[in-house]
C-alpha cells in the first residue's frame, strides 16, 4: 500500500473478528517498526506480544477492575482533566461521535474489543520518560500503518496500560519497567459501525504557523 494513503486511511479498530494473527505477521511488523527513529537511536522500547491465556487473564482481572471502578494507575502522568481549548472541546466532538455507534459493543467484546493479540510497550524505569515515550510513540505508528498495510486492524490504547500491577504480574520481563500504551492487533471486523463513525482532524490553519 502507498504510503500517503496507508497514513490517511487508518483508524482505530474497537472490533476485531476472531481470526487469529499469525506470528510470523506480528514479527513482520515489528520487524519493519524496528526502524522508527529514537532518541540517539536508543531504541529504548521493549514490544511484550501477548495473546491466548494471558491475554484473557489480563483482560479479565482489567474489566473487573473496571467494573468496581479500582482507581487507575498509570505508570507515566495521565493528562489532567482540564483540557485546554480547542482540545476540550475535539473530546467532546469524539465521545459524541463514539455514542451513537457503540452502544453495548465494548462491553460484548471485552475491553480490548476482541483483539486475539495485544502489544504491550514499555520502557526502563530508569529512563526520564517524556522523550522515551515520544520514541515509543513513533515506533507504534509504524506498527499500525505496517498493520493497516496488510489489512489489519490497531487501536493504540491508554486504557490497556491504567493497572500495571496487573500486567507486571503476568509480565515478567516488564518488571523494571514502566507501561506506555497497549496496541490491540487484530482483523479488523468492517461492518462493524465502531470501525465506521466518521473522525475529523482540525485544518492546516489550526495548526501550523509559518515565520519567515
Ligand atoms: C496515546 C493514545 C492513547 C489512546 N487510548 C485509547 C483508549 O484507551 N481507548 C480507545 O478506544 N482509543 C484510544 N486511543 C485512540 C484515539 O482515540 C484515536 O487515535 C483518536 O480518536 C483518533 O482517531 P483515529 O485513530 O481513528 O484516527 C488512543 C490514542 C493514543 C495516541
């Protein structure tokens, strides 16, 4: 797939049909996002690929806590709540769009919307954490366009990462380290209307400023 098109037609995936994904395609991709550029080409990412029984583990112990509302703990400063203009209000316009498509299919398909494999990134605890997670962040959109490339499916997630406690304890080689976001992988279900609702992105005037 052409580049330019691969980065203006992905979205996020919020269902998945059940079939799996191959091993062999998940290290394709991570093969190809590898190549992301970092910090002094620290490469300071680690890729925990989980699927089957963890992942089911996983996600079980998170709805729960989800359902008795356990406080979230993420590993590197959430946002705070006041957003300021126009962020505020681009929420919003989302949590809109999102509610007349999604009634009940997050809660039928489990908090990682059915995705057979979820990728967890982390990075060293040691690390000052702004700019390790801006390297990890350019590695996940290669990850996703290498997906969408190949007719998969992503939905980078924060909300996969909100209890590390419980990932740790299923994760062992992420002891020592801090979670970043998950990414669920999978095929993407198309006629699902979540995979649908439109999204929008603010113009080039809201965003760029030129000085000469
Ligand atoms: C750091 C980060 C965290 C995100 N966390 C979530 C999440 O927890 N749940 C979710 O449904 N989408 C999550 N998203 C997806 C965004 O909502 C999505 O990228 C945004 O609305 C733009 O839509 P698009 O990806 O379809 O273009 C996250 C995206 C990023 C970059």
């Amino acid at each position: 797939m052409e580049l330019e098109r691969a980065i203006r037609d992905r979205r996020s995936i919020r269902r998945f049909t059940t079939s799996p994904v191959p091993d062999e395609t998940i290290r394709e991709l991570l093969e190809v996002a590898r190549w992301a550029p970092s910090w002094a080409n620290t490469q300071c990412w680690r890729v925990h690929v989980v699927q089957g029984d963890a992942l089911a583990r996983i996600a079980g112990e998170l709805e729960a806590r989800a359902a008795s509302q356990v406080e979230r703990r993420f590993d590197l400063p959430p946002p705070k709540p006041d957003w300021p203009p126009p962020l505020g209000r681009r929420i919003e316009e989302l949590i809109a769009a999102r509610r007349g498509v999604e009634a009940g299919s997050e809660a039928a398909r489990g908090l990682f919307f059915g995705a057979p494999c979820v990728l967890f990134l982390t990075i060293d605890e040691r690390l000052q954490p702004v700019y390790a997670a801006f390297d990890v962040g350019l590695m996940v959109q290669s990850v996703c366009l290498a997906a969408h490339a190949r007719g998969l499916g992503t939905c980078i997630m924060a909300r996969a990462v909100a209890h590390p406690d419980v990932l740790r304890a299923e994760l062992p080689e992420a002891r020592g380290r801090r979670f970043v976001v998950g990414v669920a992988l999978g095929v993407p279900d198309l006629q699902a209307p979540i995979n649908g609702f439109p999204r929008g992105r603010a113009s080039l005037d809201e965003l760029v400023s030129w000085g000469r």
